[in-house]
C-alpha cells in the first residue's frame, strides 16, 4: 500500500490537499476508464474503416490517410487556443463542454464503419473535435488542480494526478481489449460506455470547490444574498453553479461590460439614468427590447468597479423581478399572458432604488463572501472591453 500511495497520492496526503482532491480524482480515474475502454472499439473501428483488414488496401494510401487525419486535428488544436482567457473564467463548463466534445469525435470515428468510404472527412471531423477537447482538458488541468494543493505542492498534486488517470485509462484498454473478444455489439457498447464517461465526467467537474468568483458563481451569490442575507459557503457555491452554459453563448439576462447601443434604445434613455450613476464609474441600464439588464463601464473603471456594477446589475434584475416586469429574459410573453414592461418613469425609479439598496449592501456583501473564503480581489467575471468615456468640457 506505502508503494501505491507513492503512485497515485501527493506527499503529506491528506493533509496537504483539499477536501474535494479525492471524490475529483474518483470521477477523474472511473472517466478515464471509460476513455480508455472507448479507445479500444473507437480505434478498430478506424483501423477498419481505413481498409487495414483488407489484403487489398494500399499500405500508402492508408498512410496519408492517417497523416491527413492527425494533421487536421493539429490545426483545430492550435485555432482553438487562442480562446486563452476563457479557460480560466469558465473552466468547468469548458471541461464539461471538451468531454462532450470528446463522445461527439468518438461517435464520429464510430460512424466511420457504417460509411468506410467517407472515412477521411469524418475521420478528420472526429480529430478536430478530439484535439479542440485535449486542449480543453489541457487548459483547465493546472487552476483545478492549484485549488487541490496546499502550500507550494502542485507539481506534486499534478503528477499524483495524471498518474491515477493513466491508471485508469490503462484498465479501461485492458477490460475493453477482453470485451472486444467476445465480439459484443459495437454500438450498444459504445453507448454504454459514453453514458459512463459522461455521467463520469459531470460528477468530476461538480466536485471541484473553486475560491474565485465567475459569473456563474457570482449569479449565484448574489442571488442567495439578496434573498437570504446570506453568501453560500464555498462548497455550496459550487455545487449551485450550473456547468451546463455553453460559455460562448449569448449573456443573459445580465450583461457585463456591454456596448452602449446594445444597453440603451436611444440618447434619452441613457440621460434619463445618467444623474443616478455620476459618482459611479459605470451606468446600469434595463433595455426592454432585449429583456436583459447592461452594465456599461467607464473608461476609468476598476477591479472593484467592476464587480460593483455587476452587483447592482443583479441587484436592479431582483428589483424588476419583484416588481413583476421581468419574468424571464428576452421573452415578454408566458400562454395568455402578457407581461408588463416598466415606462421610462418606472425605470428611473427602479434604477434609483436599486442604488440605494446597492448603497447599502455592496459592503456587507462583500464582507460576507469574504467570511465564507471567496476571493473578492482576483473576480473572473469576463467583463466585455467596451468603455464609456467621459465628456469632456
């Protein structure tokens, strides 16, 4: 047990990681066996479709075949990096999102035996998609695992981690190569197998416990502040936090960071909120055509401005919400029933009310989440890069 330990557990374990490190590397190492076991049938599958099995295949065609089909999953790989920041602000609904990405390219190299004679495009396919996912994976080892370790051990934690996947990973080929054997049936096996590495893979990233705030997260908080008087504790947080968005997807119902015509219908709509938010460096707005609550930034706008404006975005969404105005984003209409728009009078006293009660809790929200171990300093709410700028007389 001591020589396994030295394998698959960082030093000091478990004192010197977090709680969370072993359900992670359990959902980690039982994905990782249904990859590799995936690995098996997926492969055949290719070797089959390529024409490996038959005498009367060209051992140079099928060569460049293969080269061509490693080579496109290369260039997906390197056009997707430059997503760079994303990674960090969203990476467990990026990881989910790469592991599903993942079963897409695998379902794909399947079809490949239905279809040997469309093998290089959808060979080709399925490698875009496999690499686009590897970099994906990739991307979001090292911050799930910096939240694993405890004073300078990440290296450590690092290697201790992939170790146990590729443990796994190698068991999963071993119980696949016995399966395959038997000549089961390839899809039903496949899909049982996809179904594991995806429930797998879900139960993983819930697990992770992360200290910064995303937008997920923050939502989160907020809302139970707002309601409660309460911050979610870190573990509670996490486990809220829905990993399911797409992370390129449209914002909504609150956008941060936006541009000012998307915010606003027109001028007046901009002066008539403006006097609320002159000592502000940012302009919270409700834009009914849309259905979705904008927080513009001015061109001086800090850290804590940021997440102040994302606070009072959420704060002025709660306000309409219990005014019954907002009942759901970008859709006015529920069966029968219409609902009720606020007039630009009714904006403004919103907006004004919403500032006062932003007055009055930004502090002690702050303070709480700080109690509960958020990392307030260091937000990744990926603020859009539109600024405002000040008038000048």
């Amino acid at each position: 047990m001591s020589f396994i330990r030295s394998y698959v557990v960082p030093e000091g374990f478990p004192d010197s990681v977090s709680p969370s490190y072993v359900p992670y590397m359990t959902w980690r190492a039982l994905k990782h066996f249904f990859g590799g076991a995936m690995g098996v049938f997926t492969t055949q599958a290719l070797l089959h479709s390529v024409g490996v099995s038959k005498s009367q295949a060209m051992p140079g065609a099928v060569a460049i075949n293969w080269i061509i089909k490693d080579g496109s999953g290369r260039i997906g790989k390197m056009l997707f990096s430059r997503q760079g920041k994303k990674f960090d602000y969203d990476l467990k609904q990026l990881r989910l999102s790469g592991d599903l990405l993942m079963e897409l390219g695998a379902a794909v190299e399947l079809a490949t035996t239905a279809v040997p004679h469309l093998f290089l495009p959808l060979a080709c396919a399925a490698n875009v998609a496999k690499n686009v996912a590897a970099v994906t994976s990739t991307s979001t080892r090292t911050p799930i695992y910096k939240a694993f370790a405890k004073g300078e051990n990440i290296g450590d934690v690092t290697a201790k981690g992939e170790c146990v996947g590729n443990v796994a990973d190698l068991l999963g080929t071993g119980f696949s190569i016995i399966m395959a054997k038997r000549n089961p049936s390839l899809f039903t096996t496949f899909a049982l197998l996809s179904c594991g590495y995806l429930f797998s893979s879900y139960r993983e990233v819930k697990s992770v416990v992360l200290h910064t705030l995303n937008r997920a997260r923050f939502t989160v908080a907020v809302e139970s502040f707002l309601k409660t008087g309460s911050v979610p504790t870190l573990q509670e947080g996490n486990m809220m936090e829905t990993v399911f968005n797409i992370p390129w997807c449209k914002d909504g119902p609150v956008v941060l960071g936006s541009r000012f015509k998307e915010a606003f219908q027109d001028a007046n709509s901009f002066y008539d909120v403006k006097p609320v938010f002159e000592k502000e460096r940012y302009v919270v707005a409700y834009n009914p055509l849309k259905g979705n609550i904008y927080a513009v930034l001015k061109d001086k706008a800090k850290s804590d401005d940021i997440l102040k404006a994302a606070f009072h975005a959420h704060v002025l969404l709660y306000v309409l919400r219990s005014a019954k105005h907002i009942q759901v984003s970008n859709e006015y209409t529920r069966g029968d029933r219409v609902t009720p728009l606020p007039t630009s009078v009714d904006l403004q006293a919103h907006v004004a009310e919403s500032y006062n009660m932003v007055s009055a809790l930004y502090e002690p929200f702050k303070s709480k989440a700080k109690e509960q171990g958020w990392v307030m300093s260091d937000s990744l709410l990926n603020p859009g890069r539109a600024r405002i700028c000040e008038q000048v007389r």
